[in-house]
C-alpha cells in the first residue's frame, strides 16, 4: 500500500501479493500518476509572465490567433485578474495591449473598466489580420472594438473554436 503520511511516502506490501515485481509495479503506477497531478504556483505565474508579456507588445491584433486567445483567458483566469489587466493597461505601449486590457477588465471588473475607457481616444485605430490570410489587413477604431466588448460579440468570438 502507497500513502502519504505527514509529508513522507510510505510503502507497505500489499497484502495477499508477495511477489516483489508486483509491489513495485503498484509503485511505479503511484509515481506516474503524481508526476501528472503536479503542479506548482511557479507554473502559474510563469504562464501568467508569458501570457502578461505576449499581450503587452502585440502590435497587431490577430482575429484567429490561439496565442493571442489563449494568453487572454490565461490571464482571466487569475485570481487577481482585475490587477493583471489594470497594469497590462498601465504598461503596455500598444493600442492591441490596452485592447486585450480593457476585454479582460469588462469581464472582471466593470468599474475600473468604465474610467479607464474614458481615458482612450475612441479614434485610434488597431490593425487586425487573420492568421489564415496574411495579405488581408484591416483596422478597427477604438469606438468599434468597445462597441463589440460591451455587447459581448468579441467575448463570443474569443471563446468560438475557430
């Protein structure tokens, strides 16, 4: 028998098997199992680095990007995701970075999301492209893309498998 017991692993013969080969294959099959139930709070917060910096320096919006997607709700997901966004909208240099800043903040937390939409020139304009084509290049303005968070359109977008 495998257990835990007080941070230590102990291994018993399992009773009615005597035969070693088998008490070690039960171990073996305990070790494999924990090896992928593992995972760590430094995982996360690696992910979230990556996924913080990915958004932080896209300078093009790409429609159909599993990068781009995946980086957003990677973020979402976050306990604090409200801060995560807030200075993704405070750091960033790119139109697309406050973008993604100002999604994730309409999701989790509409308040921060009312004044810092306010402090954006709704004219500004954000290059898009599809991932499928690229030579098809177009652009949405600032007023567009607010348009589209609040009546949850991009949010649909987002989450519909492409």
């Amino acid at each position: 028998m495998i257990y835990l017991e007080n941070s230590k692993i102990r291994v018993y013969v399992i009773p009615g098997i005597r035969n070693l080969n088998m008490n070690r294959y039960f171990l073996l099959l305990f070790f494999i199992t924990m090896s992928f139930s593992c995972h760590s709070d430094d995982d996360t917060i690696k992910g979230n680095a990556d996924a913080f910096i990915l958004l932080c320096n896209s300078d093009i919006l790409f429609i159909t990007d599993k990068n781009q997607k995946n980086a957003f709700f990677n973020l979402l997901s976050s306990e604090n995701a409200n801060n995560i966004f807030f200075n993704l909208f405070s750091e960033t240099k790119t139109k697309v970075g406050k973008f993604y800043a100002l999604l994730g903040l309409f999701e989790s937390d509409r308040k921060l999301y009312n004044e810092l939409v306010s402090t954006i020139n709704l004219t500004d304009k954000i290059t898009a492209q599809t991932m499928r084509s690229a030579d098809f290049i177009f652009s949405f303005t600032f007023n567009q893309l607010i348009t589209a968070i609040e009546t949850g359109r991009w949010m649909k977008n987002l989450t519909h498998e492409l």
